[in-house]
C-alpha cells in the first residue's frame, strides 16, 4: 500500500494537535509558567502578558514545586511522582498498536522533547515541553511524535498538576524501566513555557547522514562520541514507520525489550542496501531487520565502532553507560534550581512494587 507522505501526514497531525490534546489543561499551563515568571525570571525572559497572569495568579515561586503549588495548592511528593510513573506503566502495553507496546514511542518522545538543546546559547532541551507547539510538533524529525503525545496526554489527564517537560521525560524513564532496562536516574521541576521558546527545526539528527554529521548535532548538546554510540542503543527499541520517517522496520527481533541486541547486530550481522522504493537504508540476511545510514555510521567510523564493540560483547558495561547518558539527555536545558530535588531519584519498576 503506498504510503502517505510523510509532510502531509504530519501537518494534518499537527493541526489535530493544536486544537486537541491539552485544551482543559492549557489554562494551568499558563498559571504555572506564569507563576514561574513572578518568581524567577531567569526561567522564562519575556512576555509582558505572561507577567500580568503571574501578578493575577498573585504568586511569588521561587521554584518549579512553588509553582505547581501556587497553581493548584498542592505540593506533590516522590510518591505522586511514582503514581504518575505507574499510570505511565499501566498504558504501554496495547496488542493493537505496533510490537504491542507504546514503550519505544514514548523513549522517542522523551529524547526528541530533550535533544534540542544547545549548550551555545542554552536554548533548547527538555524544560519547556515546546513540541506541544505546531511550529515544533510540525519538525521532520518529529513526524509520528503525535502518536505518543496523544497516548501520554491520557496520563496528564489524571495529574493535570505535572509539567508536560516532566511528563514526557518521566515518560522515557519508565519506557526503559518496564521494558526490562537499566533504572535511569531522573527528577521533576520542567516548567511548561510558551510558543516562542520552540526551537529551529535541524536540531535533531537526520537518519540519511553519516559520522560528521552526528558529531555536529551531538556536541551541540555537549555529547562526546562515547555517549553517542551508547545513546544509540535505543534503536534495539521499536522500528521505523513508512508513514512518519519513511523508513521501514524493526532493528531487532526483540523491538519491546530493551538488550544490546542492536551493537552485536550492528557487529555481527551482515548488512546489505535494500532494494526498494524507500530512502536508502540496509537489511539482514533474513530481510527483516534494518539499519538507518546514521546506524550504519557506526561501524564506518573507527572512534564510534570502538564503543559498539565493546556494547556487542559486554551487556552491562551498556546498560550503565546509556542510563547516565539518558539520564543526562533528559536534564539538559533545565536550569539546576528548578529541580526539586539536589539528586535524581530512582523511581520503582512495577514489578519491584508487586513484590
Ligand atoms: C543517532 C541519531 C539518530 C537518528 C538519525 C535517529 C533516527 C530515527 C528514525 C528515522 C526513527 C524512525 C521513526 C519512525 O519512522 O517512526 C527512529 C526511531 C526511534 N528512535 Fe532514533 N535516531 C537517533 C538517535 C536516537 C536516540 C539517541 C534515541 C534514544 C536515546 C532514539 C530512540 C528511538 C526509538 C526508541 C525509536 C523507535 C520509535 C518507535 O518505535 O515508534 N533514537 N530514530
């Protein structure tokens, strides 16, 4: 069946998205960042019109947990963060959609909503959920993003009081966490900003580029190789859509559980550039699995195939070293202050919960 194109499909889903998911909350979106703006400035620079709902608000926060507070009178605990985290962990799985698992779009989401950052000028990252926005949701790279923030807004829902930066990001965390990977260390305090703080479309690697390429984006965000290979490894995670990417497939035979399949893959298959109507990428023996030219990239660069190598053979040494990168993917752009917390939280997988 011929596919959408991809830019169609994501207008017509951004436009859903404007006027959908988010409606009945946007009123305590505006009090919380407004809140957030009587109080410290530094967070959010301009707008003299959300200065004045701050002064109707009436409030004075100095944090991000002062302003939840000042919006709705209440200061939610670790414990209200798990709540959030165990509903999130309650909507993954449905037999209808994809592998069975919304997991791998929610890690997707949470990384696209954090890799904008630019340690140049500190813009960017996670703090101000600003993919909520059409000029940001409507990104290439961000095509099919609506899916999960669709899905996850059955979440704020039922805690209209969390951020959606913290919502998307806690998202990513308990995806990881429920799909049988390493505990990613992580704490609330994103404030939810305005339309103005979206970021320039490019920010986010284009899967047809090779090694420089990945380079210029990840340094950006002030990665260095090592944590790109390790970062990479989500790919053992979910596939690629024909009618969002343009892609099509899977990395792994195993797309709902988190392993370092995708580097003894990477290294030991072999890769072939599959025939076929689509944009450039390869294919296994058995033509199932795929791999993007980025991927790829891998092992053609000899700095990045040292890491793959040693991932391919050493399961551990991965899961430690992509649970301090995904951790610290999640925090970027976010101002220390705002963090409720001195040290991120581990928060409990629900099978730790059921024992
Ligand atoms: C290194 C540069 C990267 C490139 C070029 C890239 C590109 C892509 C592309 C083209 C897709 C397919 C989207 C679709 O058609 O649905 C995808 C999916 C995905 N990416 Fe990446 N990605 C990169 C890095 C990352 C990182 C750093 C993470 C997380 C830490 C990540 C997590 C995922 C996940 C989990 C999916 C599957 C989503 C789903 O199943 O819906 N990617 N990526």
């Amino acid at each position: 069946m011929p596919a959408a194109s991809p830019v169609t499909r994501s207008v017509i889903r951004a436009r859903g998205y404007a006027t959908a998911p988010g409606g009945g909350s946007n009123t305590l979106l505006w009090v919380v960042g407004a809140a957030a703006v009587a109080g410290g400035g530094y967070w959010y620079y301009s707008a003299g019109s959300a200065a004045n709902v701050g002064k109707e608000a009436g409030t004075a926060a100095k944090s991000a947990t002062q302003a939840i507070k000042a919006a709705t009178n209440f200061t939610p605990s670790k414990d209200d963060y798990q709540k959030v985290y165990n509903a999130i962990a309650d909507i993954l799985e449905d037999n209808d959609y994809d592998d069975g698992s919304y997991g791998p779009v929610f890690v997707r989401l949470a990384w696209h909503s954090s890799g904008t950052y630019d340690k140049n000028d500190g813009t960017g990252g996670s703090n101000y959920a600003t993919m909520r926005f059409p000029s940001e949701a409507q990104h290439g790279a961000n095509a099919g993003l609506d899916v999960a923030r669709a899905k996850i807004e059955e979440v704020k829902e039922k805690f209209p009081w969390i951020s959606y930066g913290d919502l998307w990001t806690l998202g990513g965390v308990c995806a990881i966490q429920e799909m049988a990977g390493p505990k990613i260390p992580w704490r609330p305090g994103r404030i939810d900003g305005f339309a103005k703080d979206a970021t320039p479309d490019g920010r986010l690697p284009d899967a047809t580029k090779v090694a420089d390429h990945l380079r210029t984006i990840f340094y950006r965000m002030g990665f260095d190789d090592h944590a790109i290979v390790a970062l990479s490894g989500a790919h053992a995670l979910g596939r690629c859509h024909r009618d969002r990417s343009g892609f099509d497939g899977p990395w792994t035979f195993s797309p709902t559980t988190f392993t370092n399949d995708y580097f003894e893959l990477l290294m030991n298959d072999k890769w072939t550039w599959r025939k076929w109507d689509g944009p450039k990428q390869l294919q296994d023996k058995t033509k199932t699995l795929m791999m993007l030219p980025s991927d790829f990239a891998l092992v053609q660069d000899k700095e990045f195939k040292k890491w793959v190598k040693v991932y391919a053979e050493d399961s551990n040494k991965f899961f430690a070293d992509f649970s301090k990168y995904f951790s610290e993917l999640l925090e970027l752009g976010v101002p220390r202050a705002q963090f409720v917390s001195s040290e991120p939280w581990i928060m409990k997988t629900t099978e730790e919960q059921s024992s």
